[in-house]
C-alpha cells in the first residue's frame, strides 16, 4: 500500500518520518527498520504536538498513538 501524504523528517531514536492527511484525519509514521504505519483519529493538534520543540518525538508518538486504530503498512 503507498503512503499518499507528504513525509517529513523527525529527530526521533523511535521514527524517521511523519506525515498527517488533516482531511481524513490519519498520520503515518516511518519507524527506523522500515515499519510504516497508519494512524486514524488523529487531531490536528495532536500532530503538531510533534514539532514543539523540547518534547521528545518518540514519547509524543506513544501518548498520541494510545488506543488508537492502525494499520501497518
């Protein structure tokens, strides 16, 4: 399955990229090892929550991915 939205780059030990599709409310993220996986029911302020700064990435990606539906990719 191809990924469809934009990847970025993280500094991250746990991810190398994230992307986010605010339409449908999904994010990816690329794990080191190469897992991709597909997040759904994700705010937009989740997401940004990523980028600020002080806060550690992976830490981030596990409070906001808690309980959440996915796919692997």
């Amino acid at each position: 399955m191809a990924v469809n939205v934009k990847l970025i780059p993280v500094e991250s030990s746990t991810a190398s990229h994230v992307g986010y599709d605010e339409s449908t409310r999904e994010m990816t993220v690329v794990y080191h090892g190469g897992n991709t996986y597909q997040y759904f029911g994700i705010s937009k302020a989740e997401y940004d929550s990523l980028f600020v700064e002080g806060i550690s990435v992976g830490k981030q990606l596990k409070t906001i991915i808690k309980g959440k539906t996915y796919n692997k990719l």
